[in-house]
C-alpha cells in the first residue's frame, strides 16, 4: 500500500485541494483503491487513477469557453 496516494497527495498531485478530491469521489469522477475503516476513514488512491482524473480535467479545461471576467464587463472594456 505505500505506493497509494492519500487525498492530499492525490490533491497536490493534480493540483487541486483536498476538498475538491473528495467531491470527485462523491461525484463518482474518481474512485479510490482503499477507503480505510470507520465512517471517516481516510481514502487511498492508485497514481494511475489519480493521473487519468488529472487528464480529464485538463481536457475539459482546454475545451470550456473563456469568458469575460466580471470586474472587466463593469468597467466597461469588454474582455480582457
């Protein structure tokens, strides 16, 4: 088990926070290898599996619309 990524790692992995790690298991976007015992247990990943989640989210990333940021439609210069 020690090559196993806990959800920090998992989070500094992708660079995301830990929070956002367990929002993807409860989402069902990543599913972890080992979920230790108790109601809080703590959850182990595989790299591989923490890798692929790492890889659809840069795909979803490069593919989403950029929009203009809020405080640049205020001020009324459009997009920056």
């Amino acid at each position: 088990m020690s090559d196993l990524l806990s959800t920090k790692q998992a989070a500094e992995r992708i660079g995301k926070s830990p929070e956002a790690i367990r929002w993807h298991v409860k989402e069902g976007n990543l599913t972890p290898t080992v979920k230790m015992p108790g109601e809080s247990g703590a959850y182990l990943f595989h790299p591989a599996d923490v890798d692929a989640l790492r890889q659809r989210l840069q795909a979803r990333q490069k593919y989403r619309p950029r929009h203009a940021r809020p405080e640049a439609l205020a001020d009324g210069k459009g997009a920056a």
